[in-house]
C-alpha cells in the first residue's frame, strides 16, 4: 500500500469521531488534530525521526563515522534539533503555538549512556529554542536478538491563533491566490544532511500571516513530502484545483523544477489566500512567493511550463511507505 492510500484509509476510518466523541474537532486528516478540552481548543502533533531513514545511519554509535566528519555529540545534536523541528513545523502549518513537547526513543542495544545523555539535552535545548519544553518522555532499550535503529518521537501540544483559530487544509477558494515561503528542492546533501536537519521552522512566518490576513488566509500545510503532492493534499481537501506556474517556484541553489515537486523535506508554508501578502516576512525576512491560483475544477495540481503546456503533478512527490 503506498502512503497516499493508507493515509486516506486513516482519514476514511475515523472521520466520524467528531460525532462519536465530542471532544475531537479536527479528527486525522489535517496538519495536526484539534481537540477541545473545556473551553479552550489545543492542537496535538507527533512526528518521528528514524536512522537511516530521517537522517544518515550509524555504522557505530561508540565510535561512528558521523556524517559530514562530525562529532557523536554535534551528529545528536542534528537529529534533536530535527525530531522537535519537524514536528513544530506542523503547529506552524495551523498558524499554532507550542506550548510543550514529550520525547520518546527506542535505542540500539549498544547505545552509550553518554550518547543517551548528549541526546537528552540536545532535546532540551532545541525546544527551549523554540519555546516548547519538552517536559517528559520515554526511553527504551532494543532487545540484543532484534536491534533496531536509533528511533526518536516528539509529541506537541499547542494552540491555535488566538483570533484567527486553527488554519486548515480545506478552506482554499475559488479566486484565491497560492503562496508558498522560502525555497524548494534538494534539501538533502549529499552526505545525508543538509538543509532539512537545519531548517527552521516557520512558526514566526505563519503568525504574521494569521495576524495580517486573519480570515483571509484560507488554508495552509508544510511542505514535507514535495510541492507536488503535498499542493494535491491542500487542493484535495479543499475540492478545488491549483493552478500553479514553474517560473515562479522559488528553487533552492543547485534544484529544479523535479526537485522542488518531488523532493520534499523543506518544510515551507504553502498557503492560500486572498488580499494583498507581502513579499517578505518583515519578522524574519523569509521571502513569500506567488506560485498559482485556485480554480473550481477537478481537485488536484496542473503546472503550466513556460511553453504554455500543462501537467498533473498530484502524484509527483517522496512517499515513506
């Protein structure tokens, strides 16, 4: 099965457990759940990091090689900052604030205690970068007779935009413009690191937006898994079409086109919406770029060339499964 359809199977099965437990809101499906606890809406998040599939493997954690020729401690400290990076990417993707994280981590069995240790304080300091203390957690051990790799898992609670309310998948509208933040395409280097376990987090960026368009901005995720299918997602939900064009994706040094569709790991803010957006978050300086539009038709996600000609790239993106 691949990751599409086993992700709308999730969708499909749980979608009444708004009316089967009045506390879900936003059931799987979106960026992040929505829940309500009394009066107040929380947003809830987990996202994992593995080796060898998130970041570089390890031959030996006692004495590496680390990528790129780093040290055990500074390679930990990459998968930390990731593993609560991307997770508060999608609290960004709802224009949400974190408020605090817990951490889980299954270890090969030869796992130093040092390295545990230079794990958990990396942890602690990337969320304390960010605002969002990770303030508890699990840790195990894999059994001798089936090691796994190194696995690391932050869950995040947050809360929507205080005015604006959590920003969705499904709102984007006929007439509305599409917008994406940063740059595309080849966030992996080629020694495994790269751009995607340094990348910040757009939660600054998603603010400001909910905070100058208010209801005006209409729907809005991260882009994880490429522009193409992650553009298919936004426009599935919202059951409308984008209409995007390639002179205006904004490439990464050194990316396509394919790769900015394809690749995925950038974890940008696509977004649509109406009224006028700046081209410069003044916050941070990330640059916002017009991609497209959104039309009634079919959902899904056309590219027109500078040739003039067309194609679907709905499908055009990384799958995990």
């Amino acid at each position: 099965m691949r990751e599409w359809e086993l992700l709308e199977h999730i969708r499909q099965s749980s979608a009444g457990q708004p009316v089967a437990f009045p506390q879900v809101v936003i059931p799987p499906g979106d960026d992040c759940a929505v829940v309500r606890v009394g009066r107040e809406s929380l947003l809830l998040k987990v996202d994992q990091v593995i080796e060898g599939r998130h970041v570089p493997a390890v031959a030996s954690w006692r004495g590496g090689p680390f990528a790129a020729g780093l040290s055990r401690g500074a390679f930990l400290d990459l998968v930390a900052r990731k593993a609560v990076a991307r997770v508060l990417s999608d609290i960004a993707a709802m224009a949400g604030t974190p408020v605090a994280g817990l951490a889980s981590a299954a270890v090969p069995p030869a796992f130093p205690g040092d390295a545990a240790r230079e794990l958990a304080e990396a942890l602690h300091r990337w969320g304390a970068r960010w605002h969002c203390p990770i303030v508890g957690g699990d840790v195990a051990t894999f059994a001798a007779t089936h090691p796994g790799p190194l696995s690391l898992s932050v869950s995040v609670l947050g809360t929507p935009h205080p005015a604006r309310g959590a920003v969705l998948r499904s709102g984007a509208r006929p007439g509305d413009a599409v917008y994406v933040t940063g740059m595309l395409g080849v966030s992996l280097a080629p020694d495994g690191l790269g751009r995607h376990v340094t990348f910040e987090p757009r939660l600054a960026e998603a603010r400001w937006l909910a905070d100058m368009l208010g209801a005006n901005l209409h729907a809005m995720l991260d882009v994880s898994d490429g522009l193409g299918i992650d553009a298919a997602r936004l426009a599935a939900t919202s059951g409308v079409r984008l209409e995007l064009d390639e002179r205006h994706i904004p490439l990464a040094p050194g990316a396509t086109i394919a790769n900015a569709l394809r690749d995925g790991e950038d974890y940008e803010l696509l977004f649509a919406a109406s009224g006028a957006v700046p081209s410069v978050c003044p916050a941070t300086g990330c640059p916002v770029t017009r991609l497209g539009n959104v039309r009634d038709g079919p959902p899904g996600v056309v590219l027109r060339a500078a040739d003039g000609s067309t194609r679907d790239v709905s499908r055009e993106g990384w799958e995990h499964a």
